[in-house]
C-alpha cells in the first residue's frame, strides 16, 4: 500500500468478482471511489469501480437506522411460516452467518448461482469427479478442451492468467500447449498462443453436446461408430480429438456451467466426468468446473461444512433437509411458497430479488435499483473493497484472502445477519 496527498493505492489485491480470484490488481482509492489502475478486466472493473449512493438503511421506503431495520427483519422471521434466504452473493462469514440464521429461524437457503453449480453438483454426488486446480494447469497442462463455453467473456483472464503463463514449475514449452473449442467459438484471441497458433474449433450448437460427448467418449474406449458425422462434425475429426487426448501428458477437459443451459446439461457433463476417469488408466486428465464468481462456490461450501449439504437446504423442519429440486429458490418464488424472502447481494447491484408477493428483504450492494422497493433494504459493504474476507476460487481448494479498501461505514453482511439472529 502507498499512499500520497488524496489517494491510496493497493498493490497485489485479489479481486472478489472473478471466479479465477485474479491477486495481482492495483488499485487507487480516493474516500469512496474506487479505481482499477493495472490488471483490470470487464468483470473486474465493473466490480470495484460501481459507486455508492445508498449508505442508509429504508424500511418501505423510509430512512431508518440499522438497528431499527435489523429489528424489523427479526419481527419478520418471527412471524414467518417459511423464510427463504436466497441470493446469497456474500463472502465465507456472510454464508456461515445465512446458515446460523436459517437453522435460528427455520429457512431455506439456495444461491443464485445454483441453477448453473448443481449441474455439476448433481454429478459429483452421482458419480463423482477427478477436478484438477488452477495451479496444476498452470503448471502441467499439455492439452485443454473447453466444452461449450465461452471462457474469455465469463472469465476475461483465464488464458493470461492460467494457461499462457511465461514460466511452469517444470520447465514445459507453453506454447506447445493445445486449445481445442468443443462446441462455441472463442469470442477473441485470448486462446491464441504468444507465438501466434491459434485455438482448433469443433463447431456444434449446444444442444448437440450430449450426442458429440457420447462419440467421442465411445471413440476413446474403441468402440465402432457406425455413422460418418455427428451434429455436422465428421468422426474423423472426434476421432482425432480422442487420440490427442489419450496420448497427451495432461489433459484438462474445462466447461462453465452457467453456459450449459439446456435439458438434462448434468447428463452432458457427467458423460465427460466419467470419460475423464476412463483416460486416467492410461494417462492424465482431470476436470476443471468454472464458477465461483461472487460467492457461488463460497456458500455451497459453507454449506456443506455446516449442514453436511450444499444449497437448496431447509431448516423449516428444524433440522437440514436437502432437496435440490423441492427447494429450488426460483421454485418457491414462482409457486408462492414463502411468505418472506431475505435476499442477500453484496457484490453485484444487478442481481436483484425477484418479483414475488412475499414480503422483501434485501441486503445488498449500495446502488441497487428495484422495480418495487423492498419492505426492508440494508445498503452493505463489499467483501474486499468494505471489509476483510474470505471466498474461494473456482477450484474449490483455496479460500483467499479479500483485503479492506475504504472506510465506507456500510456494515457487512455477516455483522447484519449476526445481529438478527441474536434477535430472534
């Protein structure tokens, strides 16, 4: 940190928003405006540089003070028959305080990530999975397959950051290093090599995944395949995917869940889990799932530390009670099952609650709009811009440390969400 006559500037800061936990930021802060100076990204930039206009807490409307707002919540739950506390876009204490207080108050929590987390969810507790981490890519990967996403808008320094690294720990050729686009195009030159060799593309609409995987993972077992093409991709060019696959040293098969939006996306992607495990008896290949942008793989942790389940938890009998379908957030809301909902999004002002007749709470990042103003909103600080925290990267392995920027006054969601459950 440095400091000169009117601003601060951080060095090595992590960013929050990225699910690649990018640590090499600078930052500038100036009282309560924040700025990205080296190594921002689209994500990153809209992240900590979002201004504050909210720093007072509203019960309908009205200025209140936060013990007066942290009361009213508390009388809320009291009276609730099902609370649902969702969104959940908060750091490591922010998700441990959700679950104190749905086991306190008999609610149900799910993410608003979730949709995209249990399609790999789902296979992991089906079958099981190989996952590899950031840093073993970085360091011992030889062939990359990203299936069906486009990792350069949803993750802008992935490339630069994990896979065209100037040096490994074992002294690999990097640009020897082979991309290979299963399904989308990239977006930009992200993929392309520092000496100019560009990603190979396999083209095909998404929906047509679940059939190519099935072929190429029949094609790596030997199977015979009775059919020229596949989803307008020739065989011979599955097979020639299968055979780089089985002969490289470590290969890194890489998809974003959030992009794999069609029926049955889980099927898809545990037909590539388990085709993943059968490389293993000969070779290397692991998985690498990406998310865990703004809490989606904090809270499913948390959760399952506390619960011995992920999100889609209910408390409403007094002890956890795991459905990923029953209680599904998005579920609830549309069929009018709760009668209050708590949302939780500190990070992110455009992801607000969605429409509902139950009664609203929101604890959110200062800026937030809404088409109709929550009973009570609670204007919070920022995990690594507001306060000290912790949130884990995309691998699920490391919980890095968020660093405190400014002093905004804004109180963190763990502090709000502590308060109310001591006062139920």
């Amino acid at each position: 940190m440095t400091e000169n006559s009117t601003a601060t500037i951080w060095h090595e800061v992590t960013s929050p928003f990225c699910g690649i936990a990018s640590d090499d930021l600078t930052i500038e802060v100036n009282g309560n405006t924040v700025s990205v100076v080296e190594n921002g990204d689209a994500i990153t930039l809209a992240g900590f540089e979002t201004p504050i206009t909210d720093t007072q807490p509203r019960i309908n409307g009205k200025e209140v003070t936060l013990e007066q707002a942290v009361s009213h919540i508390a009388e809320l739950m009291t009276r609730s028959k099902h609370p649902l506390i969702a969104g959940l876009g908060t750091d490591l204490n922010g998700a441990r305080a959700v679950m104190a207080l749905a086991d306190k108050g008999g609610a149900t929590v799910d993410s608003y990530y979730s949709p995209a987390a249990f399609r790999n969810i789902l296979v992991l507790q089906d079958s099981g999975y190989m996952t590899t981490t950031l840093t073993e890519v970085r360091n011992r990967m030889d062939v990359l397959v990203v299936v069906g996403s486009d990792i350069e808008t949803s993750f802008p320094r992935f490339f630069e950051r994990i896979v065209w690294n100037e040096e490994s720990m074992f002294g690999q050729n990097i640009n020897a290093r082979e991309i290979i686009y299963l399904g989308k195009q990239p977006s930009g030159d992200a993929s392309t090599s520092p000496d100019g060799k560009r990603a190979q593309v396999i083209a095909c609409d998404n929906t047509d995944l679940p059939e190519v995987i099935s072929v190429l993972r029949a094609l790596l077992k030997g199977k015979p395949v009775q059919v020229e093409a596949v989803a307008g991709i020739a065989i011979s060019e599955l097979k020639a995917l299968a055979d780089k696959l089985a002969a490289a040293k470590y290969s890194v098969i890489t998809w974003a869940a959030g992009e794999l939006d069609f029926d049955h996306a889980e099927v898809a992607i545990q037909n590539l889990c388990d085709m993943v495990k059968e490389i293993n008896a000969t070779t290397r290949s692991s998985c690498l799932p990406l998310g865990g942008k703004e809490g989606d793989a904090t809270v499913n942790a948390v959760a399952s530390w506390q619960s011995g389940y992920p999100m889609r938890t209910t408390f409403n009998r007094r002890y956890p009670d795991y459905d990923p379908f029953l209680n599904d957030s998005r579920r609830i809301v549309a069929e009018n099952e709760t009668d209050l909902l708590v949302w939780v999004s500190s990070f992110n002002t455009n992801i607000t609650p969605p429409k509902t007749a139950a009664t609203t709470v929101v604890l959110g990042r200062s800026g937030m709009q809404f088409d109709v103003e929550p009973e009570v909103f609670i204007p919070v600080g920022v995990p690594g811009i507001d306060h000290e925290g912790r949130t884990f990267r995309t691998d699920n392995v490391v919980a890095v440390p968020l660093k405190k920027l400014r002093d905004s006054g804004l109180p963190s969601v763990f502090e709000v969400l502590s308060a109310v459950e001591q006062a139920l």
